[in-house]
C-alpha cells in the first residue's frame, strides 16, 4: 500500500499486516498539520480538499477503502462527506467539535436534523466546554488535546 508520499507502510512490526487506513476532511489548516504529523510506519493518513471537484475521485477512492474517518468539524447532520461516509460503509468515524460547530450543531438539532448514524459515532472536543456543549446536544463527547501549539515554558509579563 503507498503512503501520501508514494511510500510503502506497513504496520510496525509485521510485514503482512497492511496500514491503519484514514482519511482526513475538515479544515485545511488543521489537516494538512494533522496528516503530516500522523505519517509514520503502520499508518496511511490521507487529507483531500473538499475545496476542489479534482480532489473528488481520489477522496471518494480513499474513503471507501478507510479503516478511519475523521473530520475536523463537528455536525449532527448528513452533509456531502458524512453522506458519502455511510453509504461507502465506513464503520469507524471520530468527529472533532471545535469554535462555531456548537452553534451550528444547536441550529440543526432544534431543526430536528439530528441524525441517528452521526450520533451513534465517535465525539471529541477540543475543548472542556465545547465537550459539555456537546453532550448537551445529546451526544457522547469527550474533551481531547488537539493543539498543534508547542507548551510555553515561561511566560513573560
């Protein structure tokens, strides 16, 4: 199986075991950071701009062979890749809420669009209070670290 870069990967340790396949979708800024920081052995990380229809085949081509989705934006609804997600059969799926997904997620689910398929899945939040706004919608969320911003050690006045 060839890597983002043309590279074989295998998991670490077993020459027959194929890579942990995923695919990437949110906000470029964040995935682009996120795909190059999980290129190691064992993994296949794959981000495709939803920005561009010529990203749409290999997208779709990747999605279908996922071990993992994961999406940076949070949503209780069935949008183009969620879609595409189920139908193409992905069983694992971790949704990442963060900044404005709240308010977004609170209008959808006042509307009635809480989809059952989305909510059965996995939920974290980038932050303690984004988790609990989160499960306020009625899903099961947890806070998790996923800061691409290096620890400051002292902090000047």
């Amino acid at each position: 199986m060839a890597g983002a870069a043309g590279v074989t990967r295998m998991r670490s340790g077993s020459a027959s075991v194929p890579p942990y396949r995923v695919v990437i979708h949110g906000l470029p800024h964040f995935c682009t950071k996120l795909e190059r920081l999980l290129q190691c052995d064992g993994w296949d990380v794959r981000y495709h701009s939803h920005q561009s229809l010529r990203n749409m085949p290999a997208l779709v081509r990747d999605l279908s062979r996922a071990d993992l989705a994961y999406t940076w934006g949070g949503r209780v609804s069935l949008g183009k890749f969620l879609s595409a997600a189920r139908w193409l059969g992905v069983k694992n799926l971790a949704m990442l809420w963060s900044g404005s997904d709240i308010f977004y997620g609170q209008e959808q689910v006042a509307a009635g669009q809480m989809n059952p398929w989305i909510a059965s899945k996995t939920h974290w939040a980038v932050s303690p209070w984004i988790a609990e706004e989160a499960r306020a919608l009625g899903l099961k969320c947890e806070f998790v670290q996923a800061s691409f911003v290096e620890p400051v050690a002292d902090v000047a006045p």
